[in-house]
C-alpha cells in the first residue's frame, strides 16, 4: 500500500492574495517563524498538524494534540498569543486542556475565513516558545450539534461501519480508505490505498460499497469521466476483509473485477436497449444526465450475501422529468468479485423516489432499507434530496421518510448504516460530498484546498424511528 495523504503543493490563483496577506499580519505579529522551541534548556512545544479546521457553532469541532518538553510538564502553561484576523478566532477562542507534557488544543470558530493563531508555552522563569496554529473555519450548519467533521478529504462518497464506533469511508476523487471515529470526527485514525494492487494509476471513482459478513464489496462509479471518456480503472469493483474492529480495524484486500460494466451493456443489448446502458456508455457520453449511465448505489438484497442490488444515479426510468430509479440485481455478486466470473443479472427494480435517483442505499440485519434520494445532476445541494424507507422487496413501493436540508455546503452522499426503524429514537448518521463547496468563503473548492487538514465532509445524524423520521 501507498500513503497518498501528503498535502498538495497547489494552490489556486486566488489563494496566492489571501496567503500574501496572512504572511503579512504574520511579520506584524512577530508569528513569521513557527519556532518549536526556546533556547537550550528552555520549554519546546510542537503540534500534531499545523493546519485545523472548524466551523462557527460546532460541536465536537477537531483538535491538535500539543507536545511539550522542557523542565515540569505540570508547571507550563499553554496559551494563545496573537492570531492575524480576530473575525474568525480570538486569543480567548483557543482552549487547552490538560496538565501535563500532552494537551489538547480546540478553536471555537468566530467566523468564516483563516487565521493564524500563535501558540505559546512558558514557564515560570520567563522562558517560552511558540508554534503556529493555520486555522480555517467554515460557516455554521444546520443540526449543529448532530454534526461531525470527517478531515482529511472533502469528497465522501461511500462509508461502511465496522463497528465500535467507527467507519470506513471512501473518496471519489482519490482511492484511499479512510478510518473515523464516527462519534467524535476529525482526522483519519487510519489509512489505506490498494492501487498498486488493483493496477490502477487513476482515481476508481469510488461511490458505493456493501458489507457482507467480513467482506466489503466496493465500486467504482462505472461510467465514463466527466468529460465523457471511458477510463478503465472506473469500471472496478474490488473487496476488502475486515479484521478486528473500532480503532483496530484492519483492511486487507480480496478479489477485484473489472467487467462489470461491461456485463450490464451486454445484458441490457439482449433487452432491447431497455435502459439505454450502451448509448449512456458511448464515447463523448458524461455521466450524470439523465439518460447517462453512473452508479451511486450498492446493496445485498433482503436474506442475501450473494445477490447485490446495484443503484443507479442514471439513468431515470424513463430518462425524463419524474421517471423511477433503477436497480439492477446482480446475483453471483460473490463469485463475480471472488471468482472472475461474469455477472448474472436478475430483474430489474424500479423505484418511485419523486424523480430522484439513488445516491446511497444502506441495510441492517432486519432488512429494514434506507435510501438517499437526489437529482442524477446535482454535484452539491442545488436541488432536492430525501431519505426514503424500504424494505428490499421488489414490487413494494419505498416510502418517504423526510426531506434532506440543502441550505448548507455539500451533497447527501452516504449512510453509515441503518439502526433499527421501528425504534421510536432511531437515528441514522449520513454524510456530504462536500468536494466542490467553498467552504471558508475564499473561492477556492474544498478538494482544491492545499491542506488536507482543511478538507472535510460532514457527517450528521438524523432521527429516522417510528417517531422521529416520520
């Protein structure tokens, strides 16, 4: 495996100002160097990361761990000096907690935009050090405190728990797996990128996965790219083994296929083009139209671990305005990935969403089905989505749980996992894609930002039971 989390040396043009300017009130703050200690024998401090990310009225926003060293632990004090824009965060907005050589620094978020916040540790003899906090806050959402931030990418794209707290989520713009603390958000407890394994040295596009006892079946949007040109590294479908759990997680990879899409044209051709599958993959053809072909969705079908329901963004049935969503069946879903074997395909499921098409659709143990719903064309929150009820059988309409908000950054992308519905306070968490979000107000998209401390998509739970999701 290959680590690919090292930040991006890019910057847009329309950062370079807003860089030159924070280097300025640095130099006019004494903050031009992030020194990391004092002189021999005096306190040192250091960060975790020198970037953090947070948002105006968050809750359980991420943290830095700080280092010290240098004489008593329990005698320094840590504190804020000096930040360059007070609009975002003040001295008084940085909390430290603990009391020995390890604290935890949090920022409460003022407003939008960045700051640089100096970090100073002392001692009772006069000497201290500092370090260099790059701050970045976005604006406040709603259900606030139902939010987590998941650090380190911007645009989740599928996301599978495995227990103890925790969840893998992928990126459809890189092909690393991710570790989080679903509880408590922030930064990645681990990492994972089987490139080199795949044979792949583009981005799989991953936008859907589905677990079946210790094994996680992923896929690739299967579409062509956005400019429509076919990339073969796409149309995979991979699996990872699960061991352990929690913070202890670990991945290895199983089996992968790349004739998926391949299987479904082929299928599609001997019905009579029912759903149009080779003109949505023809070259020149983009993906998200409603008559393209793009897959958003992956699940096992009621009592099976071999027959995978396989969701699609698009096409509509029929490609236009309040057609159905589709699902296709494909029942040897296990030997296909674990076997090379090409897909079986039984008959296709075709839902009523009002016109959406399935972003995510997630599973519990009792069958009990939730399904995201949104527009095959929408990259953010421009137009509606809904959370609907299922219960995997074909022939049985979904019902419509709630409407999803789309006033705040970022696309209804996935569900974690699915409690039980009929609880009265069943909650289910879901999380953005929040890749083309402006999320500090500069311009500048999320996955474009030159830190990854600074990306994120945000996780949020919401009340799905007998009572509270109806």
């Amino acid at each position: 495996m290959r680590s690919r989390l090292s930040p991006s040396p890019h910057r847009s043009s329309r950062r370079i100002p807003l860089a030159l300017g924070a280097a300025l009130g640095l130099t006019a703050l004494g903050l031009s160097g992030p020194a990391l200690a004092a002189a021999s024998g005096g306190p040192g401090i250091s960060l975790s990361s020198g970037h953090l990310s947070g948002a105006v009225g968050a809750t359980g926003d991420p943290s830095v761990t700080v280092k010290l060293s240098g004489g008593d632990a329990s005698a320094l004090k840590v504190s804020a000096r000096a930040s360059s824009d007070t609009s975002v965060a003040r001295t008084g907005d940085v909390h430290v907690s603990g009391d020995g050589a390890t604290r935890t620094l949090t920022v409460t978020a003022r407003g939008v935009g960045y700051t640089d916040l100096k970090i100073e540790v002392a001692d009772g003899d006069g000497a201290s050090a500092t370090a260099t906090l790059h701050y970045a806050a976005s604006a406040a959402v709603q259900r606030a405190a139902d939010t987590r931030y998941f650090t380190g990418s911007s645009d989740a794209s599928a996301a599978v728990d495995v227990g103890g707290g925790y969840v893998v989520v992928a990126d459809d713009e890189s092909n690393v797996l991710r570790l989080y603390d679903r509880r408590a958000g922030g930064a990645p407890v681990k990492t994972w990128d089987f490139s080199d394994e795949l044979g792949v040295s583009k981005e799989i596009d991953i936008e859907a996965a589905a677990r079946a006892g210790d094994t996680i079946y992923w896929t690739g949007s299967l579409g062509n790219s956005k400019k429509g040109k076919f990339q073969p590294d796409r149309a995979t479908v991979f699996t990872t083994k699960v061991s352990g759990s929690g913070a202890d997680t670990r991945l290895s990879l199983g089996g992968s296929y790349k004739k998926l899409r391949d299987d479904l044209v082929a299928w599609d051709k001997k019905h009579d083009d029912r759903y149009g599958f080779a003109a949505g993959t023809a070259e020149g053809q983009v993906p998200k139209q409603i008559d393209g072909f793009n897959v958003e969705g992956l699940e096992f079908a009621p009592g099976s671990t071999t027959t995978a329901y396989v969701g699609f963004r698009a096409p509509l049935v029929p490609p236009k305005k309040g057609g159905k969503a589709l699902l296709v069946p494909v029942t040897n879903l296990d030997k296909v990935v674990g076997g090379g074997a090409h897909a079986a395909i039984g008959t296709p499921v075709e839902l009523d969403l009002g016109g959406l098409s399935i972003r995510d659709i997630r599973k519990n143990a009792a069958d009990q089905y939730l399904i995201v719903a949104g527009s095959w064309a929408a990259d953010d929150n421009s137009e509606a989505y809904a959370l609907y009820t299922w219960d995997g059988v074909p022939g049985h309409a979904p019902a419509k749980a709630q409407d999803l908000p789309t006033k705040d950054p970022g696309g209804w992308e996935s569900v974690v996992d699915v409690p039980d519905l009929t609880a009265p306070d069943a909650r289910a968490q879901l999380i953005t894609d929040d890749g083309s979000a402006d999320l500090y107000g500069d311009g500048t998209e999320a996955k474009d930002l030159p830190h990854d401390a600074w990306k994120k998509s945000r996780a949020t739970w919401f009340p799905v039971g007998a009572k509270g999701g109806r």
